[in-house]
C-alpha cells in the first residue's frame, strides 16, 4: 500500500515527537518516500539529524527555503505529497490547522495540500479535554482531516490521562485508511470473517481448528486499502485487526451466525474466510469432566453444525451482490470446491490444500485456485497471504462491477 507512495510526516514540538521516527522507519520500510518538516519547536525535542540519517533526506523547517527543483519548500512537498501525517500534533498546531493560520512549515504545508491529512494529538490530558481544543479537533475532522487517538496512557508529567500519542502501529494503519478513501471500492460494504470457532465441551474444553485467522485478516486489510466500508466477523485469534474496520468478536457458530445473518443485511459482499467448527457437543457438561469420571475413553456426542455460508447462499440479502467462500480440503482439492460453489450458491469459491506445509492454517502463505460460477478457474502460484487477499478483493471487485 506505500509502495511509491510520498509520506509527508509533520512533527511539532512535543515530547511525543521522539516516537515519530519510529514512524518514519515504518513509513520508508514499507516503500513510500518519507519527507520530513518540523517546527522549531520539534527540534528541541529531536534533532533534524535522527530522521536525516533514518531517511537519507532533508529536513526542512524553513519555511523560504528553496528546494532543489527552485519551488518553495511548502508547496513542492504539498504538491508531491499522497498524505500528510501530523505526529504528534500538540494542541497550538492543531489550533492553527483548524483556523487556516500559516505561520510555519508544517502549517504552510498542510494549507497548501489537497491529498488527506492524518493528525495525531499529544498533549496533556487537560489541554485535550479543553472546548478549544475538542472544538478545534471538530472542525478538522469536518473538514475530512483522519484524527488518530490520543490514547490512555502514562503522561509525560506524571499520571495517567487521554492525551498520550496513539501507537505507530495505529498511526501507520490510520495513514493506510487514508491513502486508500478514494479506492474502488468506495461506497461498498464488505463482510469478512476470519478466524476459527470454539464450541465447548465443559467449562475448560472445546473443539477447535487450525485457522489462526490470518487469510480473512489480510482479505479485510486488503478491501479497506481500496476504499471499502469493512465489518470483520472475528473467532479468537492473535493477531491485531486492520485498522478502520469495525470489528464483531464471535466464539461459537452460533454466535457466528447471528451475527452474519445481521450483518449481511446491509452488505454488498461477503468474503466467508473464517473456518466455522463443523460439530459441537450436544450436551457440553455445566461443570468441568473429571478424568475418573471418564475412565480411559470419553466418547463426546458431536452434533453437525449448520452450514452458515449455505444458509446466506439459499436465503440472500437482496443487497448482497456477491458472496465467497473457501474450500479448505486435504484431498480432490478442485472437485470437492467446485461441488461446494454449486451446492452452496456461491459466485466465488477459494480453494486451498491445507495439508501442504507452506499454505492454509497457521503459515503467512497460500496457494489458491479461485473458481467462479461463471466457469472460470484462476490458479495462484505459492505467494503471501496479503497478495492473495489482494487478488480475491479484486475478483470481487469485479464481480461488483468496478475496477481493481
């Protein structure tokens, strides 16, 4: 996503501005062009000389200094830039943004950009809190500005109030929201699930899979990078969600499916990655099996589950246009998908061998055949997980009509 993307990184003058070279790195680690303004302020916090020697660029801070290609600084970086990140942004920039004061670089710069602008707060807990402030942050985020926290956490001075920095992590994934508003997508509803399901045994035991989440994660991910409006429906998993979607935790198939059946509803597409647990007990215990009660066998009764992707596929949303789902199979890879793509009335079905060691659950990479309902077949070579998501989004992109 910032691969020969131009990140222009704001850094004003505030004890959080240590953490911006973090950003940067992140930023120039990812592929984009990362310039660099700061205040005066800023530079009594961090020298000009870390980011210099991180990004192998100038600085700039003057606001008339020239560049090499004879513009003024403000405007050659506010022309070249796709975003403009202020982090952190302390409480007087942000007063000064919201009223169109420009008196600096950074603040020159952002009047002078048309790209999106993501603004990270820092200050003390009592200067966010202020009507001037909240008032100031309003007017940005009307404008169309993508505020990002301040979070909860340690002040500098001591306790522990709203005004810390958010984390990089947040930072970099709200700059990736922003860099993808205007994708195809845009104006779409997306619905992914992700992730397994745990039906319980007794109170401490339950029947699980394999799926750690990661496919549906990276599909999300992928979806909101084109402009997308994404709900992910999510099983227990390790990983952090992508920033910008919003996010319904489920542990059971029934919970999962209560929440798909809702969530379909207003939904232009429905990815189904996630790996529903196809039994359950039915009768789980009220209280923990004790292995004398078992003996040396226990023989569970297991129930079948429904079949949830089928049920949205008998019964669609009027508005759901497109609907996916995943073949995870250990043997006839292809026959097995292309009963599943009939019997479950799918329009795309992703299929993959996940007894192979470098694909499927719990590894970073797949191979995938995507088969559609229209008799195509498209066979993916061994590539990471998030090339792959990208492929399956603009399949259904254009399973929506629009372009990639």
């Amino acid at each position: 996503m910032f691969s020969g993307k131009n990140v222009v990184l704001c850094v004003t003058g505030g004890i959080a501005a240590y953490k911006a070279a973090e950003l940067a790195r992140r930023f120039f680690k990812a592929g984009a062009r990362v310039d660099v303004i700061m205040t005066e302020a800023a530079t009594q916090f961090i020298t000009p000389l870390t980011f210099q020697s991180l990004l192998h660029t100038p600085v700039a801070i003057d606001m008339f200094e020239l560049r090499t290609d004879m513009e003024i600084g403000h405007v050659a970086l506010a022309k070249r830039a796709d975003v403009i990140v202020v982090a952190p942004a302390t409480a007087n920039t942000i007063a000064k943004m919201s009223c169109g004061v420009a008196d600096n670089m950074v603040t020159t710069t952002v009047l002078a950009a048309k790209c999106p602008v993501v603004v990270a707060p820092a200050m003390n807990d009592n200067m966010w809190t202020h009507p001037a402030t909240q008032e100031n942050v309003d007017r940005l985020r009307r404008r169309g500005a993508l505020v990002v926290g301040p979070a909860v956490g340690l002040l500098a001075e001591g306790g522990v109030g709203e005004g810390r920095l958010a984390e990089v992590d947040d930072i970099v994934g709200a700059t990736r929201l922003a860099l993808g508003g205007h994708g195809s997508l845009q104006g779409r509803r997306l619905l992914v699930t992700a992730g397994s399901t745990r039906e319980p045994l007794d109170p401490v035991r339950f029947i699980s899979n394999r799926s750690s989440g990661k496919m549906g994660y990276a599909i999300a991910q992928a979806a909101l990078d084109r402009g997308a409006e994404v709900t992910l429906i999510t099983g227990p998993v390790s990983i952090a969600p992508p920033y910008g979607a919003k996010v319904i935790s489920v542990l059971s198939v029934a919970d999962l499916r209560v929440a798909l059946h809702e969530e379909s509803q207003r939904s232009d597409a429905l990815i189904m990655a996630a790996a529903p647990v196809d039994f359950r007990a039915e009768q789980p215990a009220t209280s923990k099996i004790k292995k004398e009660e078992t003996g040396d066998r226990w023989t569970p009764v297991l129930v079948r589950n429904p079949d949830l992707v089928a049920e949205i596929g008998a019964r669609r949303p009027e508005r759901l246009k497109v609907l996916v789902g995943f073949a995870a199979e250990t043997d006839d890879l292809l026959a097995n998908a292309e009963a599943k793509l009939r019997a479950k009335a799918l329009d795309l079905i992703v299929a993959n061998d996940v007894s192979a060691t470098d694909a499927g659950f719990e590894v970073d990479t797949n191979r995938v055949t995507m088969l559609g309902a229209d008799g195509s077949r498209e066979s993916l070579p061994l590539m990471s997980k998030d090339e792959v998501a990208a492929r399956i989004v603009d399949r259904v992109a254009a399973e929506l009509g629009l372009g990639s």
